[in-house]
C-alpha cells in the first residue's frame, strides 16, 4: 500500500497567491517567470539572483513580474515548492509494502539519487539557502516536514522489520538511512569540490562516473545489511 497520500499545497500567506483566471497567456507568462527564475537561483543563489535579472530573462517587463508575483521571496518559495514537489512525487513510487525489502529499498536509493542527478545544483543551492537564509527555509517546514518523515519512517520501519525476522545484520536503522542520504548527497556536494581540486582524478559532471557511483552507494549498503548472506 502506497503511504504516501496525496499531496497538496496550502494557499499561501501574506496575500502572495496566484492571479485569478485560466488564459492561456497568463499560465506562459507564469511559467516563463517561473523558469527564468529556477535557472536563476540555482545559478546565482537566493541573495545575487534579481527580480530584475528574472523579468529580463523570462522576456518580461518587471511591473508583469510584480503582477504575477509581489515580491522575490514569493517567486522563490513557488520555485523552492514545485522542486520538493517533484523530489515526494518520486518517491510515491517506491513506497510500496508489497515488494520485497531489498528491492524496495535498493529503489529508494536509486530514486534519492536520480532526483538530484536530474537536479545536480540542487543540492547546493538548498544548503546555501538553509545557511545563508534559513528564515526563508522555516516557512516550507510545515509543508515538508510530515512528507519527509513518511519517507524516512517507512524505511526505518521496513529496516526494523527485517532486523527483528534475522534477515539483515543488527544496526541502526536511522544511522543506515543517514548513510544513504549522505551517500548520495556528497556526489552533489561534495564530488565537485574534489573533482576541481584533483583535476583529472573524475568529473562529477559525467553521467557515466554518477551512475557508477550510485552503483557502488548500493553495493555499499547491500554488503552493510547481509555481508555475504544471499538476497
């Protein structure tokens, strides 16, 4: 059964909510803002991107920006929704207790990985926004926050499950899914780094050495749980 429901935004505060109407025009001049705008600020960051830098990229005037949307931080938080929107849509797939546990959780981490490997700048346009302005990262908590711990409740649970039936090794199923998340997380944080200052040693840029690496994050947690048991 999927554990995951379905899920829907709140309308937002402080009067930032969408123009009236279904024009045609009006939903691709609110998608060309909203592209601009995504391209922006995971080139640039929150603080260096302009509302100016995105009307003129989106091939609009910046009082039509102000139409669609009052301010920056509105714009952002719609860009900021519609990227972890997509980030729990992908998971709905793989929430599933009718397959068998590895197969579940090798799918976990390979959608995990997948999303920000569609996504490589995301990672570290979200860590430089939680550091820098954290303010604007509280207000998606409560929206969040329920979803993620679905995830991470779900796999922790299915973990513990086959820890009690003497399936996998005893550990700790919060640490194990640290791992996984850390895992992942570091081809996209910290890879890059690395790669620019060990020029030639791997491009984290290139499809074959990710996937490779997402490869050798799964052996990894497949030999942490059963060793040399058989699956």
């Amino acid at each position: 059964m999927n554990m995951i429901s379905e899920y829907v935004f709140e309308p937002a505060e402080n009067g930032m909510m969408e123009k009236s109407g279904t024009d045609g025009k009006q939903k691709s001049t609110e998608q060309a803002i909203m592209e601009a705008a995504e391209e922006l600020f995971l080139e640039k960051g929150y603080s260096q991107a302009t509302t100016t830098m995105i009307a003129r990229k989106a091939g609009v005037t910046h009082a039509m920006l102000h139409y669609y949307f009052r301010t920056k931080e509105h714009i952002f938080m719609k860009v900021l929704e519609k990227i972890l929107g997509e980030f729990m849509k992908s998971f709905r797939t793989v929430m599933s207790r009718e397959e068998p546990f590895w197969d579940t959780l090798e799918k976990g981490i390979s959608t995990h990985f997948d999303f920000f490997m569609a996504h490589p700048r995301f990672a570290s346009f979200l860590y430089d926004t939680i550091v820098h302005n954290p303010e604007l990262i509280g207000r998606l908590k409560e929206n969040f926050q329920p979803v993620i711990m679905k995830i991470l409740n779900f796999h922790v649970s299915r973990i513990q499950e086959e820890i009690d039936r003497g399936s996998i090794r005893k550990i700790d199923p919060v640490q194990l899914v640290t791992d996984i998340a850390s895992l992942n997380l570091s081809a996209f944080l910290l890879l890059p780094v690395a790669g620019t200052l060990l020029d030639g040693i791997f491009d984290a840029n290139d499809d074959a050495f990710l996937q490779a690496r997402k490869a050798e994050i799964i052996e990894l947690v497949r030999s942490r749980l059963y060793g040399d048991m058989r699956i």
